[in-house]
C-alpha cells in the first residue's frame, strides 16, 4: 500500500520529506496523515492529538496551495477551535516537511514621474490606517509579463480592510487604464466626497484625465514623495502577494489567461479566503463585515 510506503521509509530515507515521498507516488500528503491517523488509534491521547492536529494543518496548507506559513494556519486552526500555539504549529510543518511560498520584497519600479503635470501632496505621510472603509484608497500599476508581451495592471485598495475594490488591465498603461479601475472602484463602494486616493508620481496618475476623472467622483489626490516606493508601501506591498503566492508559477501564453488568474487571485481567494495579519488573520471582506456597516452609498454620477 502507498501509504505503508511511506510510512515506512519517512524516518530512513535521507533527503525525503513526507511532501516528496508522497509526490513520487502520487498521493496526497493529508491522504497519507489520515490514514496514519487511523493506523494509531491505539496510540497515547497525545499522539492522537498531534497526529490529529497535523493532518488538519496540511489539509489548510494544501488547500490554501502552500501559501500559508505557520502563523496564518495557527490562526485558522484557532478559529476553527483547535487549540494549539505558533510554536506548534511550526515544528508539524517542519516535521512534515511543509514549507510556504516566500513573497518577494517589493522592489522599486521605474516610475515615469518626469512630466509637467501637478504633483499632489503627500496627504498619508506613511500612515496607512483608515478609521472606516472608503476614507483612504491607495492605487498603483504593475506588470505581468506574457508570451503576447506585457500585461498591465492597476488595482486599488480601501486601506481600511485591504480589500481590493477595484482594477483594470490591458496591454497598455495609459491613464484610461487607472480611470477604468477608479470607475470599477466607485461603481462597486459608492461616491464619497472627501475620500482620499494615493498613488505615486506617475504620469498615469497626474495626467488630466485621471485628474478630472478624481475630482468628478469627489475624489481628493494624494501622492508619494518622489522616488519613494514605501510611501506607497500597502499597494506595492499588495503586487508582491500576487505575484509571490500566485502569478510567478505560470508562463501566460495570452494576455487573456494572465487576467483570468489575476480574477481568479483578488475575487476567489484575496478578497474573501486570505487571512490578513495587518487584520487580525481575518480576510479583507470578513473584517469588513465584523467591524463595521458600510455607510449608505451615493449613487455614482
């Protein structure tokens, strides 16, 4: 039997993991703690219990596609009323040979910031906190490289619960592209006269267009001092989830599959599955739906 297999070469085959032995013979890693489980029903309540707890932390690591570490599965199992701490959780993974997918450092991206157009102040200063949703949006533009050539992406961000509100890409970064996910923004959270929306010094950005389009929803600018990506550190911060959790195990052919998975990421898993530690470890939509009840919403003009 495969899993006996396992099993039985787990403590003597030097070099392989639980994750390794089980991929070689194609079956799962919680298949395999599962039957193991049931293998040590007469085993001591303790190692019931850590064979228990252990099936469930891969089970959260395999269904969340190996991109929760040891804090974001305690928090889970926590939730989920399994009591157990960090360290814990931590030593099964490494026991079991489970191992996150390490995020990128935002790195500084070129920004095209050399135009005559008005540079806004820098209305945050750094402090990326927001007392309700829709008073602070950050917003920025990155790219996805394809087969096709570049896709380009702008998203923006209520930084009150991280939740991606709006975004727009396309094989162009014309200012159109920002006033299309600003559009998609304000159609889905309402107007609301005063709110702020920061970005960086890019010409998208400062461009008249994306300028009226702002101060047509209401919207007041407010922009990174110049040459400083940690002034815009939530946003960027944001692309290297994406990328690092998700978008850098593929090789797009189209343009077209890039933004299927980019949907697929920001509304089937960011949105409402992914903890958030900023939050507490609860998702951007639950925190939302914990902490407070949206105000009525303006219609958009």
């Amino acid at each position: 039997m495969k899993f006996a297999f396992v099993h039985q070469h787990i403590d003597h085959a030097i070099g392989w993991t639980v994750e390794t032995l089980c991929r070689v013979i194609e079956v799962t890693r919680s298949g395999f703690y599962a039957w193991r489980c049931a293998r040590q029903r007469s085993a001591t309540p303790r190692q019931v219990a850590q064979a228990e707890r252990r099936k469930r932390v891969a089970q959260v690591f395999e269904s969340h596609k190996h991109r929760y570490g040891a804090p974001r599965i305690h928090a889970q199992l926590c939730q989920e009323g399994l009591a157990c701490d960090l360290k814990t959780v931590a030593a099964d993974m490494k026991a079991m040979g489970l191992f996150a997918l390490q995020n990128k450092a935002f790195r500084v991206t070129t920004t095209d910031s050399n135009h005559g157009y008005p540079i806004a102040p820098n209305r945050l200063e750094r402090d990326f906190t927001a007392a309700a949703p829709n008073r602070v949006w950050v917003t920025d533009l990155t790219y996805v490289p394809t087969a096709e050539g570049w896709l380009y992406l702008v998203t923006i961000l209520d930084l009150f619960s991280r939740k991606v509100v709006g975004y727009a890409s396309a094989d162009h970064m014309r200012a159109e592209l920002c006033i299309e996910a600003l559009d998609q923004a304000v159609r889905k959270r309402g107007r609301h006269d005063g709110l702020i929306l920061h970005s960086d010094r890019g010409v998208q950005f400062a461009a008249d267009a994306f300028r009226a389009a702002c101060t047509g929803h209401g919207i007041i600018q407010s922009m990174s001092g110049k040459g400083d990506c940690y002034d815009n550190a939530v946003a960027e911060s944001f692309f290297g989830t994406l990328k690092g959790e998700h978008l850098d195990g593929f090789k797009f052919r189209r343009r077209e599959e890039a933004q299927l998975e980019i949907f697929n990421f920001i509304q089937g898993y960011y949105n409402p599955r992914r903890l958030h530690s900023t939050l507490g470890y609860q998702t951007p939509e639950a925190f939302e739906q914990h902490h407070t009840q949206t105000p009525p919403m303006t219609p958009a003009a």
